[in-house]
C-alpha cells in the first residue's frame, strides 16, 4: 500500500503558484513526475502525493526541481487570480477519476504530437541535407564537366596548331623541293641551247628525240633526288670468347697450380668416400645434401618441437660438415628438451672447441653454449661446475640478466646443499 504525503506547503501570486513537497528520504526523479492542467501526480514509492488544483495551470511552461531531499514546483496559473485552496474540496473518487484519465488521455495527445512533430522536423531535416547533398554534387559535376570542357578545347586547340605546323612544314619541303629542282635543269637547259646554237637548228625529228630524251633525264634525276642515301649494312661475325677453368676464388699463380692441383684431388677424394659412406644420401636431392639446407631443416623442425627429426638432421649436416659450430649448438637444445644431458653436454662442449678464437662476431653462440652446458649440469645436480659455465656466460655478457638470475639461484642451490651436509 502507498504511504499518502500529506505535508506540504504552497504560496502563491496572481499569477503562479509555488508548491513545496518534502520526500522523507526517499528518491525522486522526473519520471517520478506527472502534471497536467488541472492533475499534479508524485510517485515515489512508497510515497505518493496526488492533487486535483483549484484551477487550470500552464503544464507546459511549468517546472519543478528536485534537491534537498524536496521537490519545488513552480506552477503557472492559465488566468491570473488567487486561489482559495491549494486543491479541489470535496473531490469525490467519481471526479477525481475522471480527472485522472482525461490528464492520462491528454498527456498520451500531447505526447503523440510531439512525436509526430519530431518526425517531421527529421524529416525536413533529412529534407534538406538530402537537398544540400544534391546540389554540391550538382556544383561538383558541373565543375568537373568545366574541366573536361577546358582539356577538351585546350587538347583541340593544340592539334589544330600541331596540324598547321605539319602542313606549313610540308609547303615549305615542296616549295624547297622545287627550288632545288629548278636550279639543277636550269643548267641543263643553257647547255643544250649552246649545243643548239654550235650544230645549227635541228629537224623536227631530232628535236622531238632531244626533247623526250631531256624529259627522261629530268624524271630519272627526280628520281634519284628523292632516294635516300642509306648506309650500307654491317657484316656479321660470330665472335667467341673462350673462359679460364677456375676453381679457387684466388688469383692463379704459376707457382702453385700443382698445390691448387693435389688440393682438388683431396676434395674430390673425400668426397667419393662420404658419398659412398653414407648410404642414406643416394636418395636426396643435390639441395639436401647441403649442410646449411639442413640446419635450417633442424631448425624448423625444432620450432614446432619436433626434437627427435630435427637431431635427425642435424646429425646428418654433421656427417656432412663437422666443423660449423651452430650444428653442434642446434643439437644440444634437442637434447636438453629430450633430457639427453651427457649428450647436450657433448654437444655444447665441441661447439665451444670450435667457436675459437673468442671474437665479438661468435659472442652470442659462446653464451648459449655455455648456458646450454651449465643447464645441463645443474639437472644433473652437478651444480658448481653449471655455476662455472654461467659465470662464464657472464662474462661475455655481463648485461644479460636473465643469466645474472639463474647464476644466483644456482649459488643459493650450492648454499643450500652445503648446509644440509
């Protein structure tokens, strides 16, 4: 059941009431709050305030604010005038009834229209954002049209003065032509009115033969006119070029062709006997049988922690190649992940015998061998002589402190165990 707020107070003017509800602790907010002309509703549960008003109000400018554990109403009234009471008396539930579904009714209206209202105040907004949209789209396209204008009359004009140019060009080759034609048949001509003059004048015979013999002449030295003289072609030949055999990066030297001689038997030697050696090499590739090939084969192979196939491989490089270091390194993490600790002890050992001299270039494999080593020492609790390897390690690296951490707890192992004896 709702508790029904009794107190409350009001005063007013002629022309707005001020009307103060206080909440007992409890929260309102504006949904909480229902005013209509002549129906005021507060619903804050389990409070609950209901009034039907002396008279008519304006809903729509009227305010109310919560703060202070209140909430203050300013209720503006239709028609100025003062109010007897705050409330109706004698209000029967018929009435009050009434009152309360007709503010319901109208509220609904009220909100209604003001939803319709919204919808079309949106829709002239998208109106005219559509409207808008359109005709910068409209401004673009037509100054795009204007630039297409433009290289259009720009492009025309251009090869219309590129075609006049060929065409004066063209006049002035022909009329150049011409000239150059003229001043070789005038000479012609002189010589034969000379000739002419010295035997007297011809028949009509022999001037008609002179005449088609002169017409050929012109032609054929027209003709020759405009032949271009073009060069005469290259002659082919096939050249050849014959390469020194060389097998060493060096210079060849006089001196020592027979020590470079016995140096390739010995290679090829070796090989034949590794090849007959081992057996498994018959079905590989020319590729696989590549040390490095292998390696990277391990390497891989080992990332997706296939141990056992990539200490398959490496072993075969080894075969292959037994001095590269990083094959012995490589194999030794295989062996510390398949618990083969004398082995990766081996392994780390004869990579440190060939990782000589110490250079900056082999620091980094000299740390992971020694580190490798001393792993391996310290599981098989042998834990001074893995502290050495560390310590070792440090040395080349003194910033690493990955290392600087695990040498330390080898030292509080050793401390331990000293202890316990």
């Amino acid at each position: 059941m709702p508790v029904w707020l009794r107190e409350h107070s009001w005063r007013q003017t002629l022309t707005a009431v001020y009307l103060s509800l206080p909440l007992r602790g409890a929260r309102a907010t504006p949904g909480s709050i229902f005013c209509s002309e002549q129906y005021l509703k507060v619903s804050v549960p389990p409070f609950l305030f209901e009034a039907v008003l002396y008279a008519p109000i304006d809903d729509t400018n009227s305010t109310a604010k919560i703060g202070n554990g209140n909430i203050f109403f300013t209720l503006y009234k239709k028609e100025p005038a003062l109010w007897d009471s705050l409330t109706l008396a004698n209000t029967d539930k018929e009435k009050l009834q009434n009152l309360r579904e007709n503010a319901v009714l109208k509220a609904q209206e009220k909100a209604k229209e003001e939803t319709e209202a919204r919808k079309i105040t949106k829709q002239e907004h998208k109106k005219y954002a559509l409207e808008a949209t359109m005709k910068v789209e409209e401004a673009e396209r037509k100054r795009i049209e204007d630039l297409k204008e433009k290289e259009r009359t720009k492009v025309a004009k251009e090869l219309e003065l590129w075609k006049k140019q060929q065409k004066d060009g063209d006049k002035y080759k022909s009329i150049q032509k011409k000239g150059e034609l003229h001043q070789e048949i005038e000479p012609l001509k002189e010589r034969k009115n000379e000739k002419m003059n010295k035997t007297g004048i011809p028949n009509e015979g022999t001037s008609k033969t002179r005449l088609k013999s002169t017409k050929g002449s012109c032609s054929i030295f027209s003709q020759n006119l405009k032949e271009e003289q073009l060069p005469a072609p290259r002659a082919a030949a096939t050249i050849k070029v014959n390469f020194t055999p060389r097998v060493f990066p060096t210079a060849l030297r006089e001196s020592r062709v027979a020590e470079e001689e016995e140096w390739l038997h010995k290679q090829a030697e070796a090989r034949r006997i590794i090849n007959s050696d081992l057996a498994e090499l018959e079905d590989l590739k020319e590729e696989e049988k590549n040390p490095d090939w292998l390696k990277d084969k391990g390497n891989k192979m080992f990332a997706m922690g296939d141990y056992l196939g990539a200490v398959n491989a490496y072993n075969l490089a080894v075969r292959l190649n037994n001095s590269l270091p990083l094959l012995y390194l490589n194999r030794a993490a295989c062996h510390l992940k398949l618990r083969n600790l004398h082995k990766a002890i081996q392994d780390s050992s004869k990579a440190l015998e060939l990782l000589t001299p110490p250079v900056p270039d082999n620091e980094n494999a000299r740390v992971k061998a020694h580190v490798r080593r001393g792993t391996a020492f310290c599981q098989l609790e042998l834990y001074t002589e893995g502290l050495e390897d560390y310590e070792a390690a440090l040395k080349i690296d003194p910033t690493n402190k990955n290392i600087e951490k695990d040498a330390e707890k080898i030292r509080h192992l050793i401390q331990g165990t000293m202890q316990s004896s």
